[in-house]
C-alpha cells in the first residue's frame, strides 16, 4: 500500500469514526431529551393544575380516573416519568409536578367539603356528570393504539383491563364488609392505612382504577370521609397517625408503581395501552355499579326520587360527553397544528 492509499484510508476511517461517534451522540442527546418535563406558556402549567385539580376529586368521586385525563391532556408519561425520577432530576421533576400538587390539593379540599355534600344531596345526578365527561374523553385513550395491530395478546390484555375494575367494585358491592372504625386501633392497623395508601396510589396512576372502590372494599370510605372535622380531631387526636400512614403508603405507591409504568410505557407501550383502554371503559361502567349507587337503586324501589334522577341525570350525562369529546378534538387539533409547525 503507498502512501497516499495508506493516508485516503486514515481519512475515510477517522470520517467514519467521527460519523459513528457523531450518531452515538445524537442518541444519547434523544435519550436524555427524550421526555420534555418544561412548561412552554401558562397555559400549560393552568393545564397541570386542572390535572391535580381532577386527581384530587378523583379520590372522592367514584370512578373518575386522573390518570386518564393526564392521557388526554398529553401529560401521563411525563407524569410517570417526573414522580419515578423525582430525586435523580429534582429540580426539573419539581417544576412540573408542582402545579399538579397544588391542584391536587384544591382538588381535594372541593372533593371533601363541595363535591362529597352534592353526592350527598343528588348523589346520581353527580355521577352522571362524571360519568359523561369520563366516556366523552374515552377516544384520547384509544386514539394511543389507534391502526396498531390487533394481535390476540393485546386483545386479551384489553378484556383483561375491562374486568378489573368489574371485579374490584362488584368485590365492595357484594363483599358485605363491615364499616371500619378509625378509633381505638392496634398497631396491625396502622399497617393496613400504608398498604390502603399503597393501592391508593395505584388508582392514581393506572388508568381506570378507582380509589373510592379499593377503599369501599376495605370498609374505610365512609369512616375516613366522615373523619374530617374539627370536632372528631379533638375528640380523636389519633386519626392524624392514621392520615400519617395513608400518606407514607401513598408515597412509596407512587415512586415504586411511576418506576415500574415508565418501564412499560418505554418498552412495551401499545400492549400497556390496550389494558389502559380496558381499564378506562370499565371504570367508566362502576361508576353506574358500586355500593353508593345500589343504594340509590334500592332508594328508587323504595319511593326516592327517580323521575328527577333520570330527567336531570341523563341531560347531563349526554352534556358531560359533548364537553369532553370537545375538548379532547380540541386537544388533537392543536397537537396536530404544532407538529405541523
């Protein structure tokens, strides 16, 4: 080989090198860069508090799930992705799940005090509302496997997501679980509320899942809704060591259920979104089946208020559809004009 061979296959090497090394760059770049956590406009971060807002009302209202609505915001990857990598990218993972806490927070504080006193007074028509904005939002969740292949294993894992939550909610209805108290309890007891908080968290992050079903099950729904008040703090101190429990529970569900959906979302994304859309639909069904709505069945055989239920129940149903499949088009569409920019 002479020496201008020898020197033109030093340079196509070193090029080629360079070319390698340049590609390996780029994909860890794209890895790194691969889930944009930084709002762009106040609306987004408006649009995060909705979120939380949605997640806290989520605990009380049966049914409703906010982790479908993250889905239709566009938001539950990046949900998943800033709470399991919290202390790896803190400052990052904060500035976005900060707006969503604070409307979580909110969320709550309505679900308690606002929301639980309508389920209260027109428990059914409530319910209906809900129920519709859930369905007329269902296609942000189908739209993810939307021309994906329909193999058997992805349709198996859809009826599988459907019955879950059949299962969980005909467990608190046929189950006859005694109401639990939240006094004089054992320490066994406080291991219960961290698990509760567990699986709790779990409905927060699965689509479909309901809390209010999980604690229905156990027998702690109404003890813990009926616990908020001044006079039951002083009179029982000891509920904050049960509302302690429940937020380590919550806590530890959270980080550890986050890691294990980002590895599916990231590795085995359209089979998870075909459970996610099982899910989704049969939450949507209990909330038309779990104890609070059989008593509001039995209520009608027994002379309650039907014909007002229905009348102003199925209006608002068919209006909470129309809402939500609005703003979910909305939602597409603007997706689709910024890729196109």
């Amino acid at each position: 080989m002479t020496k201008i061979d020898r020197e033109v296959f030093m340079t196509e090497d070193n090029q080629e090198n360079n070319k390698v090394l340049e590609e390996q760059t780029d994909i860890g770049q794209s890895n790194k860069q691969e889930i944009d956590l930084e709002y762009k406009s106040k609306s987004e971060v408006f649009k995060g508090g909705i979120l939380g807002l949605i997640i806290g009302l989520a605990i009380i209202v049966p049914g409703v799930s906010g982790s479908a609505v993250s889905i239709i915001f566009g938001m539950y990857e990046k949900l998943l992705y800033s709470i399991s990598n919290l202390f790896k990218s803190f400052k990052s993972c904060f500035k976005f799940l900060f707006p969503i806490l604070i409307g979580g927070v909110i969320g709550l504080v309505i679900g308690f005090f606002g929301v639980r006193a309508l389920l209260n007074i027109l428990p059914f028509i409530v319910i209906c509302l809900f129920a519709g904005l859930m369905l007329g939002a269902y296609p942000a969740v189908t739209n993810q496997i939307k021309g994906t292949k329909k193999s058997v294993k992805n349709i198996i894992l859809f009826i599988l997501g459907l019955i879950i939550p059949i299962i969980m909610s005909s467990i608190s209805v046929f189950g006859n679980f005694v109401q639990q108290t939240l006094v004089n309890l054992q320490f066994y007891h406080y291991l219960i509320f961290v698990f509760l908080g567990f699986l709790v968290a779990i409905t927060q992050l699965v689509p479909g899942l309901s809390a209010t079903a999980v604690l229905m099950a156990f027998g702690y729904f109404t003890s813990l809704m009926n616990s908020v008040s001044l006079t039951n703090f002083r009179e029982h101190p000891e509920i904050f060591l049960v509302y302690l429990a429940l937020i380590i529970g919550f806590v530890l569900g959270l980080f550890i259920v986050s890691k294990l959906l980002s590895f599916l979302m990231k590795n085995y994304k359209i089979p998870t979104f075909y459970m996610v859309a099982g899910l989704s639909l049969g939450s949507i069904i209990t909330m038309f089946f779990n104890p609070e709505v059989i008593d509001i069945y039995t209520s009608w055989g027994m002379g309650g208020n039907l014909v007002r239920d229905l009348c102003i129940g199925i209006p608002l149903f068919i209006l909470g559809i129309i809402i939500s499949f609005l703003f979910v088009r909305f939602e597409e569409k603007k997706k689709s004009s910024a890729s196109k920019n």
